[in-house]
C-alpha cells in the first residue's frame, strides 16, 4: 500500500513538473529564437574578426561558429519566449474565433475525455481535468505554426544587413565597381524579405496555414470540454448514446 502510495505520489509530482516546465515550448521556442538571433549572432562575429574570405565563405564560417556556440543557444531560449509573446499579442490573438457549430460527438476530441479516464468519472475535489492534456496539445500545433516561421521571418531584414555591412567591410578590396557574390546575396536578402513580410506572411501563411490551424483548436477545445460535462454529468453513457443531452441544447 504504502508502496502505490508512493508511486502515485511520484507521478503526480512527474505530471506537475512537465506542466511547469511545459517541455513542449521549452523544444521549440527555442528554435524560434535561434532562427531570428543566429543572423545577429553571424553579424556581430563577421564585425569583430577580418573578413578576408569571399563572402559566401565567410557566411559558411559565421553560420557554423554561431551553431555551435552554447551562448547563442542559451540566448535562443530566454529570445524563444520573447518572440511567443510578441507572437501571441501580434499574431494569435487578432485571429478570427469560428462560429460556434454543433459538436460531433462521434469525434476523437469529443470522446478523449471519457477515453483518457478510462471511462472513471473524476472525484469532485481533485484536480483532474481530462481534457487539458488535448486541448494544450494541440494549441502547440498552432504556435509552432506561427512562431518559428515568424523567428525565420525575423531574420530575414538581418540576413540583408549582414551582407550590407559585409559590403561596407570590403568596399576598399578588389574592383569596387565590379558586381560580386556579396552584391547579389544582399539583393537576394532584400527582395526575400519584402516578399515575406508584405506577401508571403500576410496573404499565405497566416489566412490559409495558421489561422485555420487556430480556427480548428478552438472547435477541438469546445468539443472536448462539451465532452468532459457530458462525461462527468452522466460517465456511464457512452458517447454514441447522449441523444438526451442534444435535445436540451
């Protein structure tokens, strides 16, 4: 007894810390912080060593210097959570919330609570909710649909001024005149950029890729919470037989 005790205990302590540590953000955030900081990173390297090297040689050298440094990592996490409120404020929370529909409850969302449970109703008092675990899973879905690329968009305009400042750097070396790698990458960076911010971002990512993503959370969400009153007004009927509850709706 005291055994199980202490296993249940041990459990419970494991779910509490993943809640507050919420591995899944500290996998990703991460990844959109180090999209937008790694051309920072590159810049302020290429500013404080010789830039002797033709410039896609010298991208290659800054590029894998700053991936493998620990301090550009650790900057990526604290910069990750930055650019999940900056993304949540700008981005996620001008999307449009759907019309509320009718619930299937023949759908996965609707029956999880139930099925997550076991089909055991939890006791009044305790702080079990079934349907957190799915509603918080899938809204990772939606943020990494909108924070990574918005990192990766980020970067772009600083892609532009590296090559920019690269320019400057070697402006004295060789044929000033004369069109070179460096020339094109800063046109490429440039172009890229206003094409991303003004076209691909506003006009593709975010109406047909992220807000329907969002759109289809918030329909997950109210059928799983529908489901979790439902299960826990009446747990002994099964999801195909709550004809009674549609009716009163």
């Amino acid at each position: 007894m005291a055994t199980g005790d202490l296993l249940k205990s041990a459990v419970d302590s494991w779910d509490k810390l993943t809640d507050i540590l919420n591995v899944g953000r500290v996998i990703f955030y991460p990844a959109a912080g180090f999209c937008a900081l790694l051309p920072v990173a590159m810049t302020l390297r290429m500013l404080s060593h010789p830039t002797a090297a033709p410039y896609w040689a010298q991208f290659v050298l800054d590029l894998t210097a700053c991936c493998k440094s620990g301090a550009v990592w650790i900057a990526s996490l604290v910069f990750g959570f930055l650019i999940a409120n900056i993304g949540f404020v700008t981005v996620i929370d001008r999307f449009t919330m759907p019309m509320p529909e009718p619930i299937d409850k023949s759908s996965y969302t609707y029956s999880y609570p139930r099925l997550f449970s076991g089909g055991v109703a939890p006791k009044e008092g305790t702080g079990h909710d079934y349907a957190a675990w799915l509603i918080a899973e899938y809204y990772r879905y939606v943020e990494i649909a909108v924070y990574i690329p918005y990192g990766i968009l980020l970067s772009l305009p600083v892609y532009s001024v590296y090559s920019l400042l690269y320019l400057i750097r070697t402006s004295g070396q060789g044929d000033s005149l004369a069109l070179n790698a460096s020339h094109y990458a800063f046109a490429l960076w440039t172009i890229g950029s206003v094409i991303a911010w003004a076209v691909i971002w506003p006009e593709f990512w975010l109406p047909r890729v992220a807000e329907p993503l969002f759109q289809g959370w918030v329909q997950a969400r109210r059928s799983a919470i529908q489901g979790l009153q439902d299960f826990v007004a009446d747990p002994k009927t099964k999801p195909g037989e709550t004809q009674s509850s549609d009716k009163k709706q």
